[in-house]
C-alpha cells in the first residue's frame, strides 16, 4: 500500500510503501521516526499509533516540541 505523508514543520512530503493492515505505528517506524515525537493526523484529526491504515491514504505528521 502507498500511504502519502507531509511531515511539519520540516515541510517534507513523501509516499512510503507499507504493507496490508499496517498500523501507524509501522509507518513511522518505516520511515524511522519516534512514535513519541510525532502527532499523527488524518483529515486535521489525531489518530493513535494502533491504527490500521488503508491504502492511498494521506497523513500529517506533526512534530512534538517540549521545552522550558
């Protein structure tokens, strides 16, 4: 499956190819990002890392910051 994610703010687009009934979770690690650094949103709503993707869909991947 081909899954279309824009990675903010770094403003990277990419498709990545994942397998049938892959999860979120596999996607990141796929394109070696930290689950725990990353919101996952689909149609601007966060979606949890166990969630199964389908094909052709696009994904925003929005980088956590935390600081003092």
């Amino acid at each position: 499956m081909k899954i279309k994610v824009k990675i903010v703010p770094r403003n990277v687009s990419q498709e990545v190819d994942v397998a049938v009934g892959a999860t979120v979770l596999d996607l990141l690690r796929t394109i070696h990002l930290r689950p725990d650094a990353f919101i996952v949103l689909k149609n601007n709503i966060p979606i949890p890392v166990d969630d199964v993707l389908g094909d052709e869909q696009e994904l925003c991947l929005l980088q956590v910051a935390s600081g003092g």
